[in-house]
C-alpha cells in the first residue's frame, strides 16, 4: 500500500549492484494437499496456462525481473509477443467455452485478437487496448510507468474440450500474450422467486441508457429481499448509497454486468448486505487517491457478504472502513485495478476474505491497515495472488490476532514482498501488530522484488519493524518458498531507525533456488528458525548486517531441523547478487567492517557503529568516567583471525595516550574466553594513532570483544575503527 502522504519520504539505504535477473520461470504450480497440510490456494473455476508453454510463431520474451519490463510484470516473468498475423495457440487443458486472455498492446494502441478452434477462425475477436494499462503514480517514490497489462474475455458460443487447439492471432497490432484462463461457463441463472428485478424499475440491460435510479428504486422496494440482475449489461453514472438489508444478485458473472466505476460508497450501513453472483467492470485508467473509484467504499454493515463477483478496471476493489464486523469475502475475480484489491482500513472484526483470485493489482492486493482501530481476528485464506505490480501480494500493517494461511502468491514486482506483516503506520492513529499474528502454509513463487528506494531486494516474506518494535508474536510456518529472485525471509526496520524485530518462530519452511540467501536480516532482534531446509541457494544462507550499522544484531536461534543454508555471507560493506556464490575471503579484507557492534556504553552521538564504519574520523567513546568498558563486533561467522588494527582519528588534535585492553574472543555470543590478555597500547598521532594487536595462530572466534580498563588522554574507551584481519 502507498498512501500520497509518505511519497516524498524515500529512505536511503546501503548501495546495491544493479543486476538485471534472469532465471527460469516454471508454469502455474500445482500442490497437491498433504495429510498434515490443506493446499495452498483458491479452488478456481478455470484453468490457466501459460503463453511460453504454448505453440507460437511469435517471440517469446523473458525471464526478466528488471522493474518496468513486459517480461518481468508477466505470470512466470515471460511472455508471448505477437506481431501482426502471427499467433499463439494453447492446447486446451480441460473443457471449456470461455477465455479470458492477459495481454498488452503498446501505449497509445489498440486492436483485435482473431481466435481459432483446431484450425478454424471464429466470428468473435476479442478486443485489445492500452487504455487500461501504463499507469504512472509519479508520487510514490520508486513507482515506474507499470500496470502494462489487461485481461480480456470472451464467451466462445461453442464449446471444446480438453486437447483441442485454441489459437489466438494479432490482427492488426503488436500484441503480447502472457497466459489464457480456459473456463466452463454455466448458463445463466434464474430469477429467484419473489426477488425485484432491476428492469421492472427501468432498468436498461442494453448499457445504454441510465440504470442508476432503476437500482436505487430496486434497492428500496426489496428491503429484507433480493435484487434480481437479469442477463445484460448495465450503466451506472453515480454510487449508491443507504444499501442494507438487501441482496444484490445477478445471474453469473459472465451473463450480468455493471458498468461502472463508483458500486457502493457509504460510510455507515446497518448491514445484512449480500452480493454476488454478477460483475462490475469500470472506466478507472488512472490512479487518483482522491477518488473513491472503488466497487465498495466503505461500509457493508455487520454479516454481509460478498461472493461469485468478477472485479475489473476499478482503483481498489474493497476499501472498507467503518462496521463491517463479521464480513466475508469469497469466491471472487479481482482483475486490473489501479491500487489494492482489498483493503480492511482498520475497525474489521472476524472478517474473512478466503477463496479469491487476484491478478494484476496496482498495489497491495490484499492488505490490513489497522488505521483509526485494529483489525481484530481477521483472516486472509486460500487466495490466489498473481503479479501484483507495485507493492505486496498480502500485507498486514499492524493489528491484533491476525492470520494469513493457505494462500498462494507468485510474481510480485517493485517495491514488495509474496507477504508483508509489517509496523509500517503510513499515518496515525495507527494500531501496531499485536496479539498473535499466523502465517501458516502459504506458497510463494518468484515472490520478492528489488526496492528502488532502498537500492537493496526485498525478501519473499517480510516481517517489518518499519515505524515501530514489533512486539506481537509472530509465528511463520509450514511455508514454501520456490525461485524467489532475492532472498527467501527478510527481516528489517524499513523505515531506516533500527526498531527491533522480536517473538518470531519460523518453522517447517522448505525454500528452493532463491537468488541470493535464506534470510536477510537488517534489523536488530530475533527470530528462532526449526525444520526450515534449502536447496540451490544462489549466495549464502544468511546475509547478516543490521540497517543502520551498530543499531544491535539480529540473533538466529536454531531450533533444529534446519539443513542447506548454514554459510554467512561474509562481507557487509555488498549485496549479494543472484546467483553469486558468497566470495572468497580475501586476505587483505576488514571482516569488521560494516558488521554488527554493541558496547556496553556510548557518549551521546558516538555509538559503537562508528567503530567499524570504515571512516578513521568517526569514532566510539564509552560513558565517560565507567571503566571497565567493552566493545563487542560480530563477525557473522567463525574467522581465523589473526591481526587487529586499532585506531583513533589521525588527527594531531588527538594526543598521544595509552588505552589499556584485552582481546576475548566467542563462537556463540555467549561464552568468551581470553585471546591476548590486558596489555597497554600506545596510540599517538606521529605514527597514525593506530595499534597492531597480533592474535594466536589458534584463534577462530565469530564474535570478538575488547574489554578496555584504562585510557590515559581522556576517562572513557574511545576507537575510531577496529579492523580484523586474516593475515598476520
């Protein structure tokens, strides 16, 4: 989620190396439930199948995950690109007399897509267009033009069946393909028997005129009944309001369609709203936050429901604020919106918002935002999640008792994660996370993305101390991460001030081919990790370096069962790159610089991050007049570590003096011993103000400690850089 208030407050983080990723991408998953386990997922109508698996005389595109490409916004982050006459052709994975096919046209143009069965040409096309897509959200900080693709469908009027050949020719302009959704349609419904149809208030089911008012006076006269939606499209000019008590109810979503931007816009309902079974389809082809160009906005009222709805070309599909208590959401298609799917904007109780398909949202395509009052006991469950193209395929900001489970997201773009469960409040009063917070056997795939404003990736799953501790716990289990680009778990204080992220348990995690490591940790903290297994990690398991360096260290607990990702990525000043390999240590490198420090006691602005910050004029001074002092820098892994340089800043105004220390040295953290007993050391400005302390050839320490008793120049321990090395 991106609010327009928080566009001019980008965060600058650690440099990155730009690297444009290439990596295969595999076809739609398919998970089979265990006996411990359900699937993860919706239970969906149709069947996709992707256009690079297809026949084609066209060009396939991709993999790419480079922001703002055509490949990297496609399902699997590949594609189909058709010029003029030539053509895809999908072998039809089941029986089916309906398509729906995502595609893009370039900016500015439109055209038609001919469609064949085994070899003979349809009368029906299906008609392409720009006009939905390149959207440019110039105020969120990091956003590119992006939105680049459009579903469109058709009712074939014949039926086929699984094998036979569906092709799908450009016309008359560049077309891309990226995947076709092959459905079996049922025959529109019938009318419920004592039900108010829209059309005996006038209603116009040609589109063409009108049909506000005719829905008002439905709505009015079927108080504690149902409004019928007969077959047909209808024309909605303005939002309606006051609706309660009442169902809404079409006959299928393929059969009955209203046409406009603004559905329900009311702040308050008594509740008791039902609303299913037809489509909403708007005229949204640009993001205005202003503009309440959503299917609800607002409130549905306590035990409503909405259900069998297909979503299209709005800003936000459900921005509910306000009672909606009990509310569920089910079975729904939320396709092509310029902002987020769904949103619970604080207040929602025992909501659940299961069995959905979401694809192609501008933003967070499933979000909690606990504004104003927390979401209390809600639930995101079983939803399908593709390419949201500029945030988080679920993101829960703050909240009490809140669960994610069972969903399956694949190929987040820029600026987000697969799943977010973050502190980040965008504006107050906001309510952080807190309770128990359970993300339970979700699957993420090619989830994860690089944040421009970070200049650093994004993690598949992402737990955010972003404006505050996270103090909830939070318990990550029985989750499956497959080919994210970057990294499988990220752990960070997003908003760049060090909050801790505490009380989280991951366990019975299996991640395959993630990019770079198996956690990200940025942040100070902890987390304890149990049957959590790895293969084909392109760096390193860990990557290891709080943001900002010294704000305190991250602590991974085993608590056993883990296998695959037992290596540190061992150089704090880089990022990992997909696919790199963690580097050789080099024999002139300071392993300790960048890497975590803590003291047990600073003066004011001079804290132990300054110690191994690379730069002799920064320096630590402990509390003044408090020996013994200490300084403690882990190194992320176990070194051989064989020399210390110790410096103060080179400047003359730094007189000579002698500090008086001793080296311990640990493997855990917990237990030190002594590397080089108490000693003086003689720092003065002729020869650089820096010491060499030699370390026994035995030493192989991860964490290393100097404890300081004395300092002749001035009542405190006081280190300007402390540097680590493999040579003697």
């Amino acid at each position: 989620m991106h609010r327009s208030s928080t566009a001019s407050a980008s965060t600058k983080r650690l440099s990155a190396i730009g690297v444009a990723v290439a990596l295969a991408a595999g076809t739609l998953v398919t998970l089979t439930p265990t006996a411990a386990h359900a699937a993860a997922g919706a239970s969906l109508p149709f069947t996709s199948a992707e256009a690079e698996s297809a026949t084609t005389t066209g060009t396939k595109i991709g993999p790419d995950f480079t922001q703002g490409t055509l490949a990297s916004e496609a399902s699997g982050r590949q594609a189909v690109r058709l010029a003029a006459g030539q053509r895809v052709e999908f072998t039809a994975p089941r029986a089916a007399n309906a398509v729906n096919v995502a595609y893009n046209v370039s900016d500015g143009q439109s055209g038609t897509l001919n469609v064949y069965v085994n070899g003979t040409k349809l009368a029906k096309t299906i008609a392409v267009t720009s006009k939905y897509s390149y959207v440019d959200t110039g105020w969120i900080a990091g956003s590119k033009t992006h939105h680049l693709y459009d579903n469109a469908r058709l009712l074939l009027g014949r039926d086929v069946q699984a094998g036979d050949k569906i092709a799908f020719e450009a016309a008359n302009t560049q077309v891309t393909v990226d995947v076709a959704d092959f459905e079996q349609v049922a025959a529109a419904a019938s009318q419920p028997a004592g039900s108010v149809s829209v059309t005996s208030k006038g209603a116009d089911p040609s589109g063409q005129g009108d049909s506000t008012q005719a829905f008002r006076d439905a709505i009015a006269a079927a108080q504690g009944g149902v409004v019928w939606i007969p077959p047909g499209d209808y024309k909605l000019t303005s939002s309606l309001n006051g609706v309660q008590n009442v169902t809404l109810q079409g006959a299928g979503s393929w059969h009955s369609v209203v046409h406009t931007s603004r559905f329900i816009d009311q702040s308050s309902s008594s509740g008791n709203v039902h609303i299913k079974d037809f489509a909403v389809i708007g005229e949204v082809t640009e993001r205005v936050d202003s503009n309440p160009d959503n299917f609800v906005n607002g409130s549905l009222g306590p035990g409503s429901s909405v259900s069998g709805m297909w979503l299209q070309h709005l800003k936000v599909g459900l921005w509910l604020m306000g009672d909606n208590d009990s509310l569920v959401v089910e079975n729904n298609r939320f396709l092509d919106m310029t902002a987020d799917g769904l949103n619970l904007n604080g207040s929602a109780k025992n909501v659940r918002v299961r069995n959905n398909f979401l694809r192609n949202q501008g933003d967070d395509a499933l979000a909690m935002w606990s504004l104003n009052s927390p979401d209390t006991n809600s639930s995101f469950e079983n939803n399908t999640i593709s390419q949201p193209n500029l945030a988080n395929g679920i993101a829960i900001y703050g909240g009490t008792d809140i669960t994610v489970k069972n969903n399956l997201i694949s190929d987040t773009n820029a600026l987000g994660s697969g799943i977010a469960i973050s502190n980040q409040k965008f504006m107050d009063p906001f309510h952080p996370l807190a309770g128990t917070i359970t993300v339970d056997g979700n699957t993420l795939v090619r989830a994860g993305a690089m944040n421009p404003n970070w200049n650093h990736p994004m993690g598949a799953l992402r737990v955010d101390s972003y404006d505050s501790a996270i103090e909830a716990t939070v318990n990550i289990t029985h989750t499956t991460i497959t080919d994210s680009p970057y990294s499988a778990f990220e752990f960070v204080s997003g908003g760049g001030r060090g909050y801790a992220v505490k009380n989280v348990n991951v366990s019975g995690a299996t991640v395959t081919n993630p990019g770079t490591v198996v956690v990200q940790a940025e942040a100070q903290g902890a987390a304890k990790f149990s049957d959590v297994t790895a293969a084909g990690v392109g760096a390193a398991g860990v990557y290891n370096c709080p943001y900002p360096s010294g704000s305190g260290t991250f602590s991974l607990t085993d608590g056993g069962g883990n296998s695959g990702w037992s290596s540190t990525w061992s150089d704090c000043s880089s990022w990992p790159r997909p696919g790199q390999g963690n580097p050789d240590p080099e024999p002139g490198r300071n392993l300790a610089k960048g890497r975590p420090a803590t003291a047990t006691g600073s003066q004011d602005v001079y804290t132990p991050g300054k110690a191994v910050d690379g730069d002799a004029n920064t320096y630590w001074e402990s509390t003044n007049n408090a020996f013994p002092q200490a300084l403690t820098v882990d190194l992320g892994s176990g070194q051989a570590v064989r020399r210390l340089v110790l410096k103060l800043p080179p400047s003359s105004a730094w007189g000579a003096r002698t500090q008086t220390l001793s080296v311990l040295g640990s493997t855990d953290g917990s237990g030190y011993s002594t590397v080089v007993g108490s000693q003086g050391y003689r720092f003065d400005p002729a020869s650089g103000n820096k010491v060499t302390v030699t370390l026994p050839d035995s030493t192989n320490v991860r964490y290393l400690r100097l404890n300081l008793t004395g300092n002749t120049g001035w009542p405190a321990a006081q280190f300007a850089e402390v540097e680590a090395y493999l040579t003697s």
